[in-house]
C-alpha cells in the first residue's frame, strides 16, 4: 500500500518484546522498565502480521528487545510463515540464544536473520554488550548450518569503542560469504556516545565498489572489492537520510505502531485488536497513511522510548 508521499509501504519490523539479557550501550545499559505482562500474546501477534499481509506487506522481519527471549518465538514464526503472500520471513537477535534454537526456528518457516556482532574480541564485546561473544559465534555457525540465510551481521560503530576493529569486520566479509552492515549510532539510546560517519570509512578505503543489484527500498548501501567472498553494508541515518526510499512501519510489543523510527508518533492498535479484522486493517491504514515525510534525525530529535521499546 502506498503512503501520502507515494511510497510503497510493504515492511513490517514487528517487535515481540522489550527484554532482553544483554545492556548495549547504544540502546539501553540501564534497566528501565519491561513489563511482560504488556507482550501481546502470539496469537495477536500473527493477527497484526496476517491484516498487514492483506493490505499488502510482504516482507516481516520479528526484533526487539531480544526475540528469542520469547518461549513461544517458533509459534509466531509459524503463524506468520502461514500466510503464504510474504516472500520474506526474518529475524534480528542478539545470537546469544541462536544455537539451540536455529533449527526449530527453521522449520517453523524462517527465512534468514540478522545477527548483531559489535566486536570481535571478548571483552570489548562484553563492554558494549554485556554479553558472551562465544555464545554469539555459536549463533552464527548454527545459523549458517541450518540454511538461516543469507546472514547479515550488523555493528553499531562507537568512537572510541569498537571502530579500530572496521577492517577486522572487513576482513571477516572478504573471508565469508557474510553481510557485515556499519550502522550509525543513532540518537535512541542512552546517549553520551559518539558515532562513526559511514562516508569517512568509504572514503579512507577507495577500493571499495558499489555492489550490483542494490535494492533501492533497504537501507543499506552495499559495497564489495574483488575476491570477496561477502558484503559489506553502510546503514547511514545520520548522513546520509533514506527515508525517500522508507518502505517500512514498526510495531512494538506493547501494541503501538511507529510509522518512522525516527519520530515520536505512535498508533494503539489495542482497541482494534479486540474488535474485527477490517477495525485493524484501518487502524494500520491510518498509521501509514500519516508516515511523516522524513525522520527528525539531525534536528535534536529525543526519542520517547528508547530502542529495545521500538524493535530494532
């Protein structure tokens, strides 16, 4: 379906919960509060996906918080994978809890995941994270074994932190057929760090290329060199905007739709998910009907939940 400014909205980035084991110091180091009595069960979860598939989305990617955090996680997964029209079916996770569950999770019908690696030492990746990088390259393996892929890694580069490993992150696509996706730090967490511009990283390494079949609607620019075996992806919020281009909404796992991740304006869907299919589907219209033309990145944007309250 198609918003006010033209743009084909077709993605769904559905949140299944704000916990999460890990404390990343890009989203949120401090506890916060996370209710789990506030998740929407599994069956209004797949109700959301299944109305958003009627109004035409194909694409639902499942984040959070932590997704696997969710006992019921290969339940959604079914339903969702259900609904025959989506040509993708993905997940974001922190891979910590991947490698006992790759496998259930592709046979309940998920496609691929995205995997978030912001180091590759131990305790650099402690630091940031808070948690365990041997249970995260376990994730990974599993991942690959199991067909969960293509596997994109994604890094929240941090001055200071983890940005003089770029070219050990570069090194790791030319090795493996792996996405390895540069994020900029966005103002969502919290707060008091410096990000990386993804235009310096380019521009201190020329032999990288555009890599061919880019796809205009995600937010990555993909680049490669000759005899890499993988990618590498820039996702520049900061920079260089994308939001001509958006084709996504969020909703989180408390019940609300953010049309623009880089906005504060949010839709209950809660008194629709008790009455018909059709008062959802026109609560979803609505929302993406009023998708702001642009995100408020850059213009002294302050988020009113932080990222593990939005999805990834």
């Amino acid at each position: 379906m198609l918003d006010s400014y033209g743009r084909s909205i077709e993605y769904l980035r559905l949140s299944v919960t704000q916990r999460c084991q890990q404390k990343c110091t890009y989203c949120s180091k401090s506890s916060g509060f996370c209710i789990k009595d506030s998740e929407l069960s599994a069956e209004r979860l797949v109700m959301i996906a299944k109305a958003c598939a009627q109004l035409g989305f194909n694409k639902i990617r499942l984040t959070g918080g932590e997704p696997l955090l969710r006992r019921d996680i290969c339940e959604i997964v079914t339903g969702i994978s259900a609904l025959k029209s989506l040509g993708d079916i993905a997940i974001t996770t922190n891979g910590q809890l991947l490698k006992d569950c790759a496998r259930d999770l592709k046979q309940a019908g998920l496609m691929r995941c995205n995997i978030s690696l912001d180091s590759l030492r131990a305790d650099k990746y402690k630091e940031i994270t808070g948690g365990d990088l041997q249970s995260v390259l376990g994730g990974i393996h599993a991942a690959q074994s199991c067909g969960l892929d293509p596997i994109k890694l994604n890094v929240v580069l941090i001055k200071g932190k983890n940005d003089d490993e770029i070219d050990d992150f570069i090194e790791l696509a030319k090795e493996n057929p792996l996405e390895i996706r540069f994020i900029e730090l966005m103002p969502l967490g919290d707060g008091g760090q410096e990000g990386i511009n993804n235009s310096e990283i380019l521009r201190q390494r020329e032999w990288l290329r555009p890599a061919e079949c880019q796809n205009s609607s995600q937010p990555a620019a993909v680049y490669s060199a000759q005899g890499f075996k993988g990618k590498i992806g820039f996702i520049s919020p900061i920079s260089h905007s994308f939001c001509a281009n958006c084709n996504r909404i969020r909703v989180t796992s408390d019940g609300y739709i953010r049309p623009c991740l880089g906005s504060n304006l949010e839709y209950s869907l809660k008194e629709a998910l008790e009455g018909t299919e059709d008062a959802l589907k026109q609560c979803i219209v609505q929302a993406v009907t009023n998708k702001p033309k642009g995100s408020c990145f850059g213009q002294g944007f302050k988020t009113n939940r932080k990222m593990n309250r939005i999805g990834g």
